[in-house]
C-alpha cells in the first residue's frame, strides 16, 4: 500500500509538473500580445487620433478626382475563399471604397469572362480577374475566353493589346520583368509581408485572438519595408514605365466558421475555406453555435475580414469619371498613390510638377520633358515627412509639414515621394507615390 501511495504521489508531481510548464509555456507565449492589449496598441490608437486631429484640406490642384479602391482581391469564386457578395460590399462600404479589381483564381484552363462579380453593386465597382498560380493577375474588360495553355508571354500580349490590364503580383517571387506588355506590379502585398514574419503565422494568430478590436494593428506589426522589391520596380522604371500598385490579396479565409444547411447538417469550415467537417448537429455544436448572422454564419471567429484587408492599403487613382475602364485607362498611366489608409485617409494627397510660369505639367506617373518643369511638388492632409527619391536614391527630404517642393534645375530622372507618418516613436510610410518621369 505504501508502495502504490508512493507511486500516485510521483505520478501526480509529474503531472503537477507538467501542468505547471503547460501553463508557463501558455503564458509566455500570449504575453507579447497581451502586453500589445494593455500597452502599445492603446499607445497608438492615441498617437493616430492626435494625427487625425491635425487634418487640414488641402487645396486641389490636380484637377483629376482622386478614387480609392483596392485591386487583388478574391471571392468565392476562388477556390480558397467563400466571400459573397453582402460581405465584400459591407467591408467595401466600411472602407469607403469605390472600386475592387478581383484576381480570383482560375477554374479552368479556359477561363472565361466576365465572370464571378462583376458590374456596379451599391455604387461600387467589382471588376473581374484572374490571378494564375505564376503570379500574374489580368483583368480583360472584355467579354472573352483566355486560354492558359498558351504561354504566359502570348497570354500578356493578347490581353495588353485587347485593352485588358495586367500586373505582376507577389512580387516577391521572379517574373519576366523584361516583357514589354505588362503595366503593372505590385509594391506591396499583405500576403508577401505575411511570408516573411519569424515563428510563421502562429504569432500573428494569438495576437489576433488577443487583439480582436486592435486587428489593424495587428496587420501593421507584420509589416516590413519591400526594399528588394522597391528597388526591382525602381531599376525597371528606369527602362520603361512600370506602375506600382497594392495588392491587399483579400480572402476573408483565416477563420473558423460554421453554418446550417438546408439538409439539417452542420457545416465547419476552417483556414482556407476548407470544410473541415459536415455532420448531424452534437452537443458540441449546439453549444458554440448562436442564430446565424446576416452572412447566415451561426459560429464565427476570424482574423482576416474583408474590411481589415480593404483598410490596410489601397490604391488612390486620378481619374475623370467614376467607370470601370476609365480607372483601368488611370492606372495604366501610373495616376496611382499607395495608401496605408489604416494609418489616416490619403483622400487630398497630390504630387504634381508646374512649369516656370507656376502652371500644371504634370501629375504623378506623368512623363514630362525637363524643359517644361521647373519644380515637383506634393501636399498632404497632414504633416508628414516628404522623401524624394531619384531614379531608387534618396534625392532630399523634409522636416514635418504639409507641404514639399524640389527645384528641378534640369535634373532627368524618375522622381517618386515616400511620405511617413510619425507613430510608433518612428517614421513609418503612409503613402508611394508613382514617378514622374523627367526627360530630355
């Protein structure tokens, strides 16, 4: 007897022990972002209001109407997402978006258009698209049959040549830069920044699951300057023009959810869009599970909502009408800011060039001869530090202030600005502009 007391008496130590490393280890592991919860994410949500208190208009000079939206985005179309159309238009609606290019994946080898979502909904715009699994996102605008058993290089040329738009994306991975038909790649992708964070994506998970309203921070904390990718589109512009764009790559996937169907049954689904389980409702279930919502989900936790994504980073382009194909027409002209629109709205932001008479000779992504420019200029919503870079090099920079100018004195080159906000006890970008392209 004394024995067998002796033996439960280790046997509970051993378990109290490893009860006790179990809990430590839970601990440490949610304490950064508990510390997050309490500590920095309140911190920042201070320093981003006392930014947005010191908005101030600016005065129009373009005379160009500047529209925020987002490209690369998906639906449930793609095989790797379920987003309806009443989600995308909440979260679009949310962040006052006016257009979203969708890049769902393709279904077959011959893709036809248009096809998923595409039209006005809401007073917004939803264009089709297809990313391929090379990293090449096309939007024909057209109605047609790409067939992607052709080359990737046949493929480009016909839709360039037939009006469509297209862009590399993941720009992180190698491409054909060299190809003279595509019109865009991306300068930053949530997807690509997501990539490259130490410990994968579990930090990111518990510190969503911490910091449910705190999720825009959470997203910035993954962010890192693209500087290869940065210095790839810079050496190309320097070539030809090639336009820089955001990709929010939208799922809405990294979440668990579950729903009822009409048969009575169950339904889980996990990461990716994956059914993970279709069962007769358990104890289990019924315990988890409320009144479906409106997106008809009766559990749901997730990381990614479509508003989150459609907040982090758009794409601002001057344009002459609120059309799909006049947007398209813009951004083929390089007429595009990058906004990380979390940070504060970009809505105002202008970069433009005047002649030595003080008139307009260009905007952003224009090519102007040097004769016909005497200064470039920029203005912002709020006082931020201006960064002129030529041709990928740090040309001048400005103390905080709402407004920048940068005398030409006939320098060619290709002239784009950063523009930081300060948060965070540092300078962190806020807005890419496109160059302007200065020649001779």
């Amino acid at each position: 007897m004394k024995v067998f007391i002796k033996v439960l008496r280790i046997l509970l130590y051993f378990l109290g022990g490893i009860l006790t490393l179990l809990i430590l280890l839970i601990i440490f592991k949610i304490s950064p972002a508990l510390w997050n919860h309490w500590t920095v994410y309140p911190q920042l949500e201070k320093e981003r209001l006392a930014l947005w208190e010191q908005y101030r208009k600016p005065k129009q000079i373009i005379p160009l109407r500047s529209v925020k939206g987002v490209l690369h985005a998906h639906t449930f179309w793609s095989h790797d997402s379920r987003g309806l159309l009443p989600e995308i238009l909440d979260g679009a609606k949310e962040a006052e978006l006016k257009f979203i290019f969708n890049s769902d994946h393709k279904r077959y080898q011959l893709d036809t258009f248009p096809r998923g979502y595409h039209g006005v909904y809401d007073g917004i715009i939803l264009e089709s698209g297809t990313e391929h699994s090379s990293g090449l996102m096309i939007s024909p605008f057209d109605s047609t049959v790409v067939d992607w058993n052709k080359t990737e290089s046949e493929i480009i040329k016909e839709i360039a040549q037939n009006g469509g738009l297209v862009t590399y994306v993941h720009s992180e991975d190698e491409h054909d830069w060299d190809d003279p038909y595509y019109h865009a790649m991306e300068i930053y992708n949530i997807h690509t920044d997501v990539k490259d964070e130490e410990g994968g994506i579990l930090p990111f998970v518990i510190n969503g699951t911490v910091n449910h309203k705190y999720r825009h921070w959470g997203f910035r904390e993954m962010y890192d300057d693209q500087t290869a990718i940065l210095a790839n589109w810079d050496r190309l512009n320097q070539q030809r023009r090639v336009v820089g764009i955001a990709g929010v790559d939208a799922h809405n996937n990294q979440n668990f959810r579950a729903r009822y169907l009409e048969n009575g049954k169950i339904e889980w689904v996990g990461p990716n869009a994956d059914t993970l389980a279709i069962r007769e409702p358990t104890w289990f279930d019924k315990l988890m599970m409320g009144e479906p919502d409106q997106y008809g989900w009766a559990f749901k936790w997730e990381l990614d909502p479509y508003f989150n994504s459609y907040n982090f980073a758009n794409d601002y382009v001057f344009c002459d009408t609120l059309t799909n194909t006049n947007i398209r027409d813009h951004i083929k002209k390089g007429h595009v800011l990058v906004s990380f629109e979390h940070l504060a709205k970009a809505e105002g932001f202008q970069y433009y060039a005047l002649n030595n008479g003080g008139s307009l000779s260009g905007i952003v992504g224009d090519s102007v001869q040097v004769g016909h420019v005497e200064s470039i200029h920029a203005v912002s919503p709020y006082p931020v530090k201006f960064q002129l870079y030529r041709n990928g090099n740090l040309l001048d920079e400005s103390d905080q202030d709402y407004e920048y100018k940068f005398s030409m004195n006939t320098q060619t080159g290709n002239y784009r600005i950063v523009a930081r906000v300060f948060i965070g006890e540092e300078w962190i970008p806020w807005i890419y502009t496109n160059p302007i392209y200065v020649y001779e």
